[in-house]
C-alpha cells in the first residue's frame, strides 16, 4: 500500500518488459521481490543496483498502465510501500491502476484529464484521485474530464512538470468507491 506522495522521481534507463530507473532515494531499503511504486504502479523489484532498480512488466501491466509508452530518459514518480510507522499524508494507494486518462491541459498549476467513462462512476468532486501515482484532490469534475489543482512543489517534485497534452496518465480512483459499489451489488 502506497499513500501517492511521491519521494523522488526517477529516469528511465531501460525499457520494455523489463523495465529499469536510475534512482537513489528509494534504493535505500528496497529489497529484491520487494514492491515499489513507479508512476502509480505497484511492481516487483527484481535487482537492485547502488543507483539503480529493474522490474518486469507483465502483459496486463503494460496494456492498462502508460509504462509500455516509456522511452529512455523518461521520468517517472517513485514511492516505497507505507510502513505502519508512517503518516498517512495522501490517501490510500494500492498501486492498481484502473486505466489510463489523456492529458488535456497543464496550464497555471491546473491539470486536466480526460478519463475513461467506466472510471467516472467512482470520481466524486473534492474526493481523492491518483494520477501517475500522485495523491490528488478533484478540484472540478465536468462530465469525464477531472481536474485537479497542483501546488508548486508537487509541480516540481513529480513527473508531471514533463507532462504534455495527450500524454497518457496512469489512473487509480479511490479503493473505498470500489469497494461500496461491490457492496452495494449484494444488497
């Protein structure tokens, strides 16, 4: 489990079905077959190097996340799971991306996602929302367009300073609106 505040961002360094980021917070107590968060997605560190980790990305990984658009260099958010020990400072982050959105403005620190419309069910204005792994708060939602206010230091911390329109952008909605509607089927 992750909380979305992201600790560092990381550079892509090899890409494909293995995937490798050049990195140095995090390396500090990962462990091989431990998880990790890249871009909003939970993988599997499979070999840690002093600057760097590689995972492999499995089929389902690559077709529902944006890490399959990955080039050389690309930058990536990165976040160790949360120990019990922690401070809960986002929200609840499983690291189970639900699909991906398209990137529709980043203009004065206001991001705009188109999102797929299976996903708008679980949006809810002032709710929680994890973009590429970011902890976010819907600031508007106008039909399938969320949108978010981003701080300047989450702008300059994160990944997203790299973003442009029609970039793709890794989604997870709010594990508690999944769970409700699970719920709500067997009552």
């Amino acid at each position: 489990m992750f909380t979305g505040i992201v600790e560092e961002t990381g550079i892509a360094t090899e890409v494909g079905t293995r995937l490798t980021i050049s990195c140095r917070v995090v390396l500090s107590d990962l462990v091989e077959g431990g998880s990790i968060s890249v871009s909003g997605v939970c993988l599997t560190a499979v070999e840690i190097r002093s600057n760097s980790f590689s995972a492999d990305l499995a089929p389902e990984t690559l077709e529902r996340s944006n890490l399959g658009d990955l080039r050389i260099g690309s930058v990536v958010n990165l976040e160790r799971p949360l120990t019990l020990a922690q401070r809960l400072s986002g929200h609840i982050v499983q690291g189970h991306v639900d699909g991906t959105g398209v990137v529709l403005s980043t203009e004065n620190f206001w991001l705009k996602v188109k999102v797929p419309r299976e996903l708008v069910r679980y949006l809810v204005y002032k709710g929680s929302i994890s973009l590429d792994g970011i902890s976010l708060t819907i600031a508007a939602l106008d039909d399938d367009v969320v949108s978010a206010a981003i701080i300047p230091h989450t702008w300059e911390h994160t990944s997203l300073s790299t973003r442009k329109p029609g970039d793709r952008i890794n989604i997870e909605c709010d594990v508690l609106a999944k769970h409700v509607e699970q719920l709500l089927k067997y009552r």
